[in-house]
C-alpha cells in the first residue's frame, strides 16, 4: 500500500508492503514422477512414430541474431576447442562427456555458434560448425534421450540453428543438409508435445518461443506458431511476477529470458509480424526489472547463485529488447529494492529466498545488500556462477556469504546440500520512504524466529547526495523462544576486491580506499569490528581473494541493536 506520512516538507512518501514466500521447499513426488514419465515416454515407438513425417527443404527465413557472442569463446572454437565458463575442451573429446551441467546445455543447445559468429566470418567459421553439427547429429538425431533432447535445449537449438543456417548449411553437402533439416522437424514435433513437459521458469519459456520459432520459419507452420503462442503466454504468467521480475528471483536467469525473447523478436521481424501482447508486455516488464538489479558498472549484483555477468552482454541484451526503460523501483514482488542517489547504487534483497520447486541453488541472502559509486564496487555478496567446485558453491549460498547479518552461525534459510532451500524466511515486511534528505528502506524478515526466536530488521538510509549510507541491525525477540538466552551474531559487509582497508586502532572503524576515487569511512557504534578473508566471484565466473568486514556481538534475551554508517570522506 502506499501513502504519505509525516511532515509533507520531510517525507514525500511512505510505501509498505508484505512479501510472503509460498512454502514449496522443492518439487512435489507428483511432479518429479510426472517428468519422469514423460521422458519416459520419449522412447515410446508412439513418441518414434509422432516425429516421423516431411523435412522442409529450405527455411522460409533466416533472422538475425541480436545477441553478440563472445568472441574469446569463438577464437578458442576455431582453434579447436570448445570453451564455457572456466571449461576448456578439446572439440574431438566432446563425445566422452563428463562435463558439468552448464558446459554440456552450452554444447547442446548450440549456444557456441554465437561465439563462433563473433570470432569467424561465415567462411572461416563454417568448416568448423559443420564438423561440430555432424558429429551431433550422428550421436543425437535418431536418439531421443536426455539431456540431448530435453524441450529447453531444442527451444534454443531451433533458435540458433535457424539464425546461423549460413553457418552450417554452407558448403553444399548434401546430406548433412537433409539430415539437419529433418532432425529440425523432428525436433518440432517433439516440442509440439513435450513443452511443458520441463519444470515452469525460464526452461518452459525457452521451449515454446522454439515451438514459435518452427512455425514461423518452417513451411506450413501456421497452427503450429498459434499452439506456441498460447503455449508461450501461459508459460510466461507462471514464470514472472507483475512487477516482470522472475519467480526464480535469479538476475542471471532474468538476463536470460531478455535474451530468448529478444531473439524471438528478430523471428517476428523478419516475417513482417507482430510479436503477440502477451509476449511483448512481458518483455517491456522484465527489462525494467533487470535494470533495477544492474550496479554503477554495468553489471549485475549478485543473488541466487549469479555473478554480475558481462556489463556488454547486459546492455546488449536490454537493446536487442527494443524497450526503452528506466529501473524497476519500487519493486515488489521480485523483491530487489534499489536506492540511486548522486554516485550510488544500492540493491537489497527484501523478499523471501524463491521457491524451492522453482530453483536449485538458492540462497539464503535475505536482507543483504551491494552497494556501488559510480562503477566502483563498494559492498558486495560473494556471488557464484555455474562449474563452481561444490563445496565452494555450497559455501556461496549461505548467510555468511551475504552482506547481512548471521545470527549463532546459522543461515536465515536452511540449505540442503541437493541445493533446494529447507525451512526459514517465510516473509519480510518493508517499509520504503523518501524525504529531502534521502531515501530509507526498512525491512524484516522471520527467518531465525522458530530456531532463535528472533527476527531481523535492517534499515538502510541513502543521504540525497549518495556519501553517506547509515545503517541499523536490530534482533527483536519474536516467537515462542523468544528471550531464552543470549545470542551470537555476526554483520558481514563483504568488500569488493582491490578496495584498501584499513581497521582503526578503537576496533570501531576503517578506512576504505578504492584504486581510483574517494575514500570511505566506515564506522559501528558497537559490537567489535574485525576485518576477515573473503571471496568474490568476478564476472568471468572466476573467485578473487577479497575480505569483508565483520562486526560481531552478542544479543541478550531481550533483543539488540547496532547503528553503521558508510561515508565517502575524500
């Protein structure tokens, strides 16, 4: 809800709101039994019989692809290797498999051809994709089995094969011209049925804009694109919020689905047609979105098991959307709170962890925040990205790893090592207000209420010029354990690396100096400042030494508090 409150010459608005999670703490026994029979029902000869039937002999288009590539990735393609993340394989090892998860969805799903476009001209790249493609083709095409033939994979396949035809279909040969175009048919019919057969999200999203994109491109495709665009617009009402934020709560992932609709666009384009309502209001909701979650750099904070990514992927991916937006702020229920004033940015994560139905890998970051002066990181979390050792990734996901506060060790949410989310955060209520002299934000969460019996509640105040950043932790006894006993708790505030720091000698404060631009003074008002190791996964995926600041204390049965502030004083 939202109003006015106090003097109208202090404050000019005041907006609280309620976020509840919806308490699914992972998929259903009915819905993991559900996926499994209709993979099951893959290998079928009725599923055999119903991808049987014509190929088109050529492509009614070919559309352009507005998402640029990486061109380190396509120089390593065509000296022949395939690389994703911190991967390198050899490309004529590429059938002996033991790769992580993302690199084999990188292989699958084609997503290699964009890098390769980015490094190659068609005639230098074409020899290599063509090599690549045959050997897919003989291994995967007559086979219909994970993780080759999973909807989400073929939704992208047909984007990407669809967009660099030119590549793979250059050299005249023939039959890799038939068998390509056939296992594209094929593979249309298999998603006409299967779609909706991958859990809700960004997979589901991924598989009907395929669907879309067969119609579109391939020879009498009219019912065929009507199925996928109903198919599309319930796929995207499951998925986001109103606000356009995902229910995964993942940037990364929303990055992702800007990509795919972005590329679904340039399908539309090319035939002369309009992108459906449904599609393209989704698409003006989730740029906005994303946008609010995007740092003074260019990239994004970092939640929910993502780094901050490429800061030119990220701009590329909001102008290949064709949406002209500002941030989303307020959001509301895809939960990232921002604050922008003179240099600084400011994003919290004031809502509950998302869905352990939608999501693997979670976080429990409730209440963190990362702050930036202009592209300089200031305050971050410790991130994560795909390939990551499990351990490691494991130790990314926790409290700790967050800019908030961890109460006796604990995470605000339980995390199980299969990565769903266990019990924890089931709601954060928010208050945000703007007056003359900043911008605040006041939030709760109950996550250590039915362990501690205390709840949380952080507020953070952005002066109208963006120098200065106070801060106040409180633990408020709550529940039926509440004031049994004295309490442990840490505040972390994880530090950018390449920041200089320096303790003051009263254990209260320090001094942040940047490479390049002012200094920052830090200062508690209690509790016993140290300074501890940390790490930061960069924008490449890969982790960099850093240290955060820890301010440790002890609550009594009754509750505490501890005031902070953050000021640029250079």
């Amino acid at each position: 809800m939202a109003g006015s409150g106090g003097d109208e010459d202090e404050t000019h608005s005041v907006e609280r709101r309620r976020l509840r999670g919806d308490g699914t703490r992972g998929l259903s026994l009915a819905d993991r039994l559900n996926q499994r029979l209709h993979r099951l029902a893959w290998r079928s000869p009725i599923h055999s019989m119903r991808l049987s039937g014509r190929y088109p002999l050529q492509l009614i288009d070919v559309p352009a692809d507005p998402i640029p590539g990486r061109p380190k990735a396509g120089r390593a393609l065509m000296d022949g290797a395939m690389l994703f993340g911190q991967e390198r394989v050899p490309i004529d090892s590429l059938k002996r498999g033991g790769h992580s998860a993302g690199f084999a969805e990188y292989r699958h799903s084609f997503g290699w051809l964009r890098d390769l476009a980015a490094a190659a001209s068609r005639e230098e790249g074409a020899p290599v994709a063509e090599a690549i493609a045959r050997t897919w083709l003989a291994e995967h095409a007559r086979t219909v089995a994970d993780p080759a033939w999973r909807p989400d994979l073929w939704g992208r396949r047909i984007l990407l094969w669809t967009a660099y035809a030119p590549y793979l279909l250059s050299s005249g040969d023939e039959e890799l011209r038939k068998t390509l175009l056939n296992t594209l048919a094929r593979g249309a019919r298999h998603l006409d049925r299967a779609a909706d057969s991958v859990p809700q999200g960004v997979a589901r999203i991924a598989a009907w804009s395929g669907v879309i994109a067969a119609g579109l491109l391939i020879p009498g495709g009219d019912l065929r694109t009507a199925h996928g665009e109903a198919g599309l617009a319930r796929a995207l009402t499951q998925a986001l919020h109103e606000d356009g934020g995902l229910a995964t709560r993942v940037p990364a992932m929303q990055l992702d689905l800007i990509e795919l609709l972005a590329q679904l666009r340039a399908v539309y384009e090319v035939r002369a047609r309009p992108m459906p309502a449904a599609v393209s209001g989704a698409l003006a909701k989730a740029v906005p979105a994303l946008i609010g979650v995007v740092l003074g750099d260019g990239g994004l904070s970092s939640w929910q098991g993502g780094g901050p990514g490429s800061a030119h992927a990220i701009a590329a991916a909001v102008a290949a959307s064709g949406v002209r937006a500002e941030a989303l702020s307020p959001a509301r229920d895809w939960g990232y709170q921002r604050l922008e004033a003179g240099a600084s940015r400011l994003v919290m994560d004031a809502a509950p962890p998302p869905s352990g139905a939608l999501i693997r890998g979670g976080c429990a970051s409730t209440l963190a925040f990362e702050l930036s002066e202009g592209a300089q990181r200031l305050i971050v979390n410790c991130g994560g990205a795909p390939g990551l050792p499990g351990e490691l990734a494991q130790g990314l996901r926790t409290t700790a790893a967050h800019s908030t506060l961890t109460l006796a060790e604990t995470n605000s949410t339980a995390l199980h090592e299969d990565g769903s989310l266990g019990r924890g955060v089931g709601e954060v209520d928010l208050e945000r207000s703007e007056a003359r002299d900043g911008m605040t934000l006041v939030a709760s969460h109950d996550g250590y209420v039915r362990r501690h019996g205390f709840r949380h509640e952080r507020s953070l105040t952005l002066s109208a010029d963006g120098r200065t950043l106070s801060g106040d932790d409180r633990l408020v006894p709550a529940g039926r354990r509440r004031g049994l006993a004295a309490t442990p708790f840490v505040i972390r505030f994880h530090l950018a690396p390449a920041l200089e720091t320096v303790l003051t000698a009263d254990a209260h404060g320090a001094l942040i100096r940047p490479p390049e631009g002012g200094a920052w003074q830090f200062r508690a008002e209690s509790g016993t400042l140290t300074m501890e190791s940390s790490v930061w996964i960069d924008p490449l995926g890969r982790p960099r030494a850093a240290h955060a600041l820890a301010i440790t204390s002890e609550t009594p049965p009754d509750g505490a508090a501890i005031g902070w502030s953050l000021r640029r004083v250079r």
